[in-house]
C-alpha cells in the first residue's frame, strides 16, 4: 500500500504527516531560521516588488513569508487566519496590490507549498488526502453553514493539488494518535483546541476497538464551539493595545459633534483574520477624517500606521509571547514598539484569565452539553487528552481539571498530533 497523507489546516499552523501500514505517521518539516519545523503557519506574503509570470505579486507562504515579510523594505501583504472565513458568504474575493483573488486561490497558496515539502521529504503521496475540519467552522449559525464552509475548503484543498480529498473530524484524528499508546480500553473525552475552534468528541479507544475494527458508534459524539485561541488573543489586544490606539476616545465631526471613534474598527482590529481587510481606501479615508477632529490625534495616528505598515504580524507574535509566558508563569510582560505605539505592560495571569472568563464559560458549557447529550458523566470518562496550543492556557486546563480531575488530563505533540491522526485515519481507506 502506498504513502497516505494526512492534512490539518488550520486557522495559525498547519501539518502534513505520511503513513504507511505498519509505522508510525511522520511529518514533513520546513526551514524556519536555521531550524527545521513540523509546522508551518497559516499565512501568506504577497511581495509588492517580486512578480509571477502573470504579472501578479509573488506570493510565499508559511515560515518564508514571514521571514520575507520582515526583511521587506517596502512593505507587501500579510494574510493570515484565512480558515476562518469560510464560512463568510460574504468573502467571494479580495483585492490584493491591484489584483483580485478567491479565498480558495489564497487558502490553495498555502496547501501547494505543504503537498510539495511532503513530496520532496516521503517521494510519490499520490493525489488522495485525508483533511481535518472543526465539528462547526467559525462563523457558522447551522448544518448548511457547516456545509458550505467545507465545501469551499474541499474546492480549495483540490486547487491546492489532491484530486481525492477527504474529510475527519479534528479531535476524531487526534484520537487515532492518542489510541496508539493505550493498551487498554477508556472512554476519551478529546478536546482539540485551534486558533478559531475548539472542537470534542467522546470516543471509546484501545485495544478491542483496534482488533474490531473502528465501528461509528465508537463515537459517543461530537460538539464544537467558535471560540480558541484567537478569542484569547483579541482578549489582550481589545485591554492592552487598543486604548493606545483610540479605542474610548472621541473626535469632533465635520458638524462639531463630538462622537466616541467607532467601535466597530477596535472589533475587526481585535481578529488576525479582519485585520489586513481594515486596509480599504473607504477605511483608510474614514479613519483620517476622524484623525483631523480627533481629541486625541495621536492615538488614531498610531491606528492608521499600525494598519498602513501591516502591523499584524508584529502585534500576534507580542500577544502570542505574553500568552505563552502566562502558561509557564504568575506575570508576563507584553511588549509592542512598532510605529507610533510604545506599549510595555505587565500582566498578571489572574487579570487575563478575568479577561478570558467568558470564552472559557463558553467552552465549558460546549463540554457539559457533549456530556449531556451522550449520557455520560464526567466520573465515567476515564482520560481527557487535550491537544492545541491553547490547551496550554492555565484557564482552560483548569477547567477539565475541575470536571475530571488532574489525574485523568494527557497531552503531547500538541501542535502535530492532528496531522498524525489524519494520517493514520488515511490508512483505513
């Protein structure tokens, strides 16, 4: 049987993992300084001065359109968190340095890329691909919205060169990674946490389940909710960096009214996946207008900057310092110098859990409504493996150890474990 490929898209990293029978599932790996990484971000850069053959912008992805990003001079375009829109009927096409593009070509620019290094590293994968995706996409309201949003990643997937694509459920993948340690049988309850969802299913696992054979009512269930990381992170933008951008000021109207600065601009600014779109000429003109009348011009002038120079990018790998250190630590300190902002702060992790309260609410109610609905108690779930950078937040692991017990939560390979999954779910065909 020949190679078989497993693909976890997702909202800030991706992974692609082979696997044959009878062997562990492995990971393609990408230059990343002067490194190699099992993942690869989620992000394109769109070289203003570089062009293709079609007189387009050069497009690089993952750790190279970061890397080109920085050392520009003249500043191109950054897209990020692109899996998050999918669910947009309103996101047909985008205008990038003068020409217009799908989200399927942009989410296509990313997979090409993943399919090639996993190429070069394994030889021939064939066309055929095993693909994660949430128990509900962001953004979405129903069972259509849910249908919608895959069928659009199914079409990008195909662009992106798998003419055979499949699809997982995310935590169901995880789970055929975790089962491969067991040597005896548990009910699991998996929480998979990305950067736009957190997804769970209830599954039973181990040895009897592998001699059977996967049966689906193995799966217990399955829920989903639009809150992860990225909620986390809009937490510490909407507390630490927009008041420094204007956010609670107010500004004189051409009519000498005087009018608090829209909120709805500190809202798009708060999520990786509005902030690039902020850059429109409608906006743009609207925000120096509010600058001429501004009581505070100072502030709106940093706002228009940060979104001028594509700031994004600097201000998610601030935030994402400060949330990791909060995991490992009492205080972390955010610090953002870039344009007219000068941001240095110390945060206590008590102050940013507060903050978070809300989102974590939400996924503990998602995880008692699985429960509910399966039948099952939590003294009846034997381990909770947690996989997603976020499960490393001390909020939210505190909230399945308060349900289920310390003892009872595993982890590992927490950004890998769900290409490996998919992977080995590939080999059952």
């Amino acid at each position: 049987m020949p190679s078989v490929i497993g693909l976890d898209f997702g909202t800030t990293n991706s992974a692609i993992a082979v696997a044959t029978p009878g062997s562990e599932a492995r990971l393609a790996t990408f230059p990343e300084d002067d490194q190699r990484t099992t993942t690869f971000r989620s992000v394109l850069y769109f070289d203003p001065e570089r062009r293709e053959a079609t007189g387009k912008p050069r497009a690089l992805a993952g750790p190279g359109a970061i890397a080109a990003y920085l050392q520009s001079e003249t500043r191109g375009r950054l897209v990020q968190s692109m899996k998050s829109h999918l669910a947009s009927a309103l996101f047909k096409h985008t205008a990038i340095l003068g020409y217009s593009y799908t989200l399927e070509e942009l989410i296509a620019l990313i997979i090409r890329p993943l399919k090639a290094a996993a190429e070069e590293q394994f030889g021939a994968i064939g066309d055929r691909v095993v693909v994660g995706r949430p128990a509900h996409f962001s953004g979405t309201e129903d069972e259509a919205g849910d249908l919608f949003a895959l069928s659009r990643l199914k079409a990008a997937i195909e662009q992106g060169g798998f003419a055979q694509v499949e699809f997982e459920l995310e935590p169901v993948a995880a789970a055929y990674q975790y089962e491969r340690q067991l040597d005896h049988d548990e009910i699991v309850l998996i929480g998979d946490f990305g950067g736009g969802t957190s997804d769970f299913c209830l599954i039973q696992l181990g040895p009897n389940a592998r001699q059977r054979g996967r049966r689906q009512d193995d799966i217990l269930g399955t829920d989903g909710v639009a809150i992860a990381g990225d909620t986390f992170d809009s937490s510490l933008v909407r507390h630490l960096v927009a008041p420094q951008l204007g956010l609670g000021s107010e500004y004189r109207s051409i009519f000498n009214r005087l009018l608090p600065v829209p909120l709805w601009l500190y809202e798009k600014f708060e999520r990786w996946h509005y902030l690039s779109f902020l850059k429109t000429r409608e906006t743009m003109e609207l925000l120096r207008q509010i600058h001429f009348g501004a009581l505070e011009p100072q502030k709106v002038e940093a706002l228009i900057q940060v979104i001028e120079e594509d700031l994004g990018y600097h201000l998610f790998r601030a935030v994402e310092k400060t949330k990791c250190a909060l995991s490992s630590q009492a205080t972390g300190a955010f610090l953002f110098r870039e344009a007219l902002v000068r941001i240095h702060e110390q945060v206590r992790r008590e102050v940013f859990s507060a903050w978070i309260d809300p989102a974590v609410a939400a996924i503990a109610a998602c995880v008692d409504r699985l429960l509910a609905a399966c039948g099952v108690t939590p003294k009846d779930v034997d381990s909770v493996f947690l996989t997603g950078g976020s499960s490393f937040v001390p909020a939210v692991r505190q909230l399945f150890a308060s349900r289920f017990g310390e003892e009872r939560l595993r982890g590992g390979d927490e950004l890998t474990t769900v290409a490996k999954g998919l992977a080995l779910r590939a080999l059952e065909g």
